[in-house]
C-alpha cells in the first residue's frame, strides 16, 4: 500500500502549517510507515492511506514519487 505523510522537516521547531511537506511511502501498514520514518529528524504529522482512486490522482502531479527508505 502507498501512503501520503504530511510532516515538517524539523522536529525541534513548532509545526508551521506553511511549512508542511509531504511524501509517499509504501507500507503495510501506518505502524510500518511510522517505523520506516522513525530514523528521520521529521515531525511526522499525520500518514493517511491513499485508496486506487486517490492514489491515481495523486501520480498526476508532477512531483510524485516514492521516498526510498533503507
């Protein structure tokens, strides 16, 4: 499954919402996502499962593209 997450790129700082990013990951679960980003210095504010429909919407934008996790 792709997810969406919605997060800031620094945890120490206080959200911004102007300052929000997002990025795609695969996964099996929002647990699995969660535990993917968990090395990253980000400030995960919500991963939301993207279902078929929303998914081809979202490979319209021109940015798209899955985050490789090691």
């Amino acid at each position: 499954m792709i997810f969406k997450v919605f997060f800031q790129e620094n945890a120490a700082e206080v959200p911004v919402r102007e300052k929000t990013k997002t990025a795609y990951v695969e996964g099996t679960s929002e647990r699995d996502v969660r535990q993917k980003l968990k090395s990253l210095p980000y400030n995960i504010e919500l991963v939301q499962v993207l279902d078929a429909e929303y998914l081809e919407f979202e490979k319209q934008n021109p940015d798209f593209r899955i985050m490789e996790i090691e």
